[in-house]
C-alpha cells in the first residue's frame, strides 16, 4: 500500500467547514453546510479518495479499524445526530411543520449553525489525524497459532469476565474491573462469531449463554449503548461470512432498537432509579412500555432533539466562552496529567468529577448542586482551550492517537483479528464516544497499560511467538 499522500488531498477534507464559515451570515444556510458536509468526509474517506483504503483485508474484514467504526460512532455522533435539534429549533415536533406564527429563537440558531461548523472542523481534523498515521501492512512482531484461534478467544472471555468480577471487589481496581468486563464481553462476542462460521454446535450454545448474560446485564443498565453496542458488534463479527443475513436482519434490528430504548429506558430508569421497583420489575415494566408504544412520539421526539445529540449544551459553553469565561489555555491537560495518577500513590489528589463539574457550573450548562451531570465532550473541551484552533489541534492529535494505538495493537498481538477485533475494540472503546480531557486520558492511559499486561502474559505463556 502506498502510504504517501499529496497536502492537497488532505485540505479537501475541511472544505465543507470553510464553505459552512463563508456562509456564517445566513444560519439555516451555514449549518445544513456543515451538516452535510461531515457526510462528504465520510464518502471521501470511507471511498478511499482522499487515502488509499488499506489492502491487506478486505473492507468487510477490516470494518474495526478506526478510519472506519470509529469515525463512524464518533464523528456520526458528533456531527449527524443534530439534525433533530436544529429542526426543533425551527419549531418542528414530530417532524410536524410549526403553524405559521412561530417564530424561531434567532440568536439560538445562529449558536447551533456556529456549533455545527466546529463539528465539520472537529470531524476533519480528527479523520486528518487518523489518516496520516494510517499505515498498512502492519510488521507484526508476534505470531500465534491460528488454529488455536476460536480456543484462545473463548478462554480469553472466560478468564477476564472472572477477573473482572474479583476486581469489581477493590476499589482501587474498579477501572481495570471496567475494562475487564468490556474486553470479557468483545471476546465472548467474537467468540460466538467463530462458533456460528464453524458451525461447532456445543460451542455456539456455550458462547451463546455468555453472549446473553451480557446483553441481559446491558438490558438492567438503564443505558442505551450496552445495548445497542452488543447487537452491533456481533453484526461486524458476522458480516464478512453472513452479509446477506447481517444487512437483512441486523440492519432492522438496530432500528428497531433506536426506536423502542428511549421509551424502555425511560421507564425503566423512572422504576428503578427514582421508584422501588427492582431491576427486573422494572425491565418488565419498561419492555411491555416500549413494545406497547407508550408514549412513544413525545418521548422520542424529546430524546432525539436534546438527548441523542449534544449539541444543546455546546450552544451554551460556546455562549458564555469567551463572553463570560475566559479560554483554559493548557489547564484541562494539566488536570488531565494529574487524574491519571492513581489515588494510591496520591490519596489527596483533587476528585476529577469535581473538577470537570466546574467548568460546566462555571459555562451555566447547570446549577451548581444540581444531581445532573453535564460533564463536556472532547470536542467542548477542545474549543473551551483554545475556540477553534485548540479544536483543529486536539481533534487531530485525537485521531492520531486512535490510529497509532490500533497500529501498536496490530504489530504486538500478530495482526488484525487478536490486534484489532480483540484488544483495541475491547479496551479502548473509549474512543468511540470522546469524553471531557480528564477522563479520556485516563482511560487511555491505563487502558494502554492494561494492553501491555495482557501481552507480556500471552508471551509468558507462549502463545504469542516472535516471528
């Protein structure tokens, strides 16, 4: 593959937020630019005309790389989702046209026409990163036995959902525990795949069970993602043996769930958390709610416009930044620095949910003593360094850091499937959603850390061989 590529290809990528900023003047204009346009990255991108696709996989083999699952759940997050919002704005509920003396808030939408844009320059920024760094072949270093393949992953699963339930006991541990937990579900996952393309029977059933468990223990999270993350996965496991059935079956299905969870997780959080409703009482409750359809237009249209996007609050630290509140400059990095020494070596480290909830009480995002969270995004945080450029430069360190630390899994963990599939989607999910500066790099770190562990133990135990 040639990894080369001329500047001006990559200057493509931030036309559409360039196009969106000459447009500034007319909002409905600027955003639907900006909008559109992170659809035009994801062609260029995912077509390979700005770089050359890698080709050591096909694309249906390679669907967990970042340039392509990662951009998609992060950047489509980011930068797609709202629409909803912005058609809430001009007065739309339900997708119903406003009667015809409504009159939109003026200055609330040129503040989400100008969020918008730092969306396009975030998402071009952060795919820039990931595409310099974008090098395939990979030279692996370590090799294992790739009959053993199915065996070892099933094991991998067993060993680190024990592992994470022991560990859930210390507190100190919690993070690993987390980790743990996620990487036991990925490899369960992937284990089902391979069980389900070998047709090996018993072990489709055991895998099966392990696959439930988790899905079921999403189910009692009262979250969205668990859930709908558990039926993604297993799709791209799939897909390259099973496209037909995949695009068939799971396609619907990850519809369907974006259209009940809203009422189900409305009604299971007002039971569970708020009520006195045990967990599966109020899993009942809210499953017959949502396949019952419940409330399910009001309910969905309000989930759609202020909590499946984000946007919402940008519009207000973008307000009160720098209006009211100065830019932090390095401040975020330099509390990001400290979060990520363990409370053992530092027991009076500054408590990091404390310090982020500053700057949002600070941004009037939330009233201080307020049960709500609010914690940033990264893209937030970015602009809340330094407006627009601390946007350019941390999206792209951002998409830089997802490449190099998939290329690094790669090359330790003998290619794309232990690499990639396994260790980097199990332990650095973390980038498919960004948090605020202090919790996403302390997740990467230790994740990064725990990615080392786990190969210094399949070295020790000679599974994985140099080459």
């Amino acid at each position: 593959m040639n990894n080369a590529v001329s500047i001006e290809r990559y200057i493509v990528l931030f036309i559409p937020w360039l196009l969106s900023f000459l447009l500034r003047d007319y909002a409905v204009v600027s955003y639907l630019t900006a909008w559109l346009g992170s659809f035009f990255i994801f062609y260029i991108t995912l077509t390979g005309r700005v770089k050359a696709l890698p080709e050591d996989r096909s694309v249906a083999e390679q669907l967990l790389r970042p340039i392509f699952l990662v951009q998609l759940i992060f950047a489509g997050y980011m930068c797609c989702t709202s629409i909803f919002y912005f058609f809430n704005i001009l007065g739309y509920v339900n997708f119903h046209q406003p009667d015809d003396f409504f009159v939109p808030n003026d200055e609330q939408l040129k503040l989400t026409a100008q969020c918008q844009r730092y969306y396009c320059l975030g998402h071009a920024s952060f795919v820039y990163g990931i595409l310099v760094f974008m090098r395939y072949p990979v030279e692996r270093k370590y090799e294992y036995d790739k009959f053993e393949l199915s065996r070892l992953i099933l094991r991998i699963a067993i060993i680190t959902f024990a592992l994470s339930y022991l560990l859930a006991f210390y507190n100190g541990l919690s993070q690993f525990s987390h980790q743990l937990n996620v990487l036991s579900f990925i490899s369960g996952t992937l284990a089902l795949a391979f069980a389900i393309t070998e047709r090996r029977m018993w072990s489709v059933i055991g895998c099966g069970l392990l696959y439930g468990f988790n899905l079921y223990h999403a189910l009692l999270s009262g979250f969205k993602e668990p859930i709908i993350l558990s039926i993604l996965v297993l799709g791209i496991f799939l897909y390259p043996d099973y496209r037909r059935t995949i695009t068939f079956i799971f396609v619907p299905l990850l519809l369907l769930l974006f259209t009940l969870l809203p009422t189900y997780n409305r009604i299971f959080r007002e039971q569970a958390w708020a009520g006195n409703r045990s967990a599966g009482e109020a899993t009942s409750l809210a499953l017959r709610a949502a396949l019952n359809g419940d409330k399910v237009n009001n309910g969905n249209w309000d989930f759609l416009a202020f909590r499946l996007s984000e946007i919402d609050m940008f519009t207000k630290y973008v307000k009160s930044t720098p209006r009211n509140v100065n830019f932090y400059g390095t401040q975020l990095i330099r509390q990001s620095l400290t979060a990520v020494i363990p409370r053992a070596v530092w027991p009076s480290k500054p408590v990091t949910e404390s310090q982020v909830m500053q700057r949002v009480y600070k941004a009037g995002v939330v009233v201080s003593g307020s049960k709500v969270s609010a914690k940033p995004a990264f893209i937030v945080d970015a602009y809340l360094s330094y407006g627009a450029t601390g946007i350019f430069i941390y999206l792209f360190i951002y998409g830089a850091v997802c490449q190099l630390i998939a290329i690094r899994a790669e090359m330790l963990f003998g290619g794309y499937l232990l690499g990639t599939a396994l260790i980097y989607t199990g332990l650095f999910q973390v980038f498919w959603r960004g948090q605020n500066f202090e919790f996403l790099m302390n997740a990467v770190c230790w994740s990064y850390v725990s990615m080392y562990i786990i190969f210094w133990t399949l070295r020790i135990t000679k599974i994985l061989q140099p080459r």
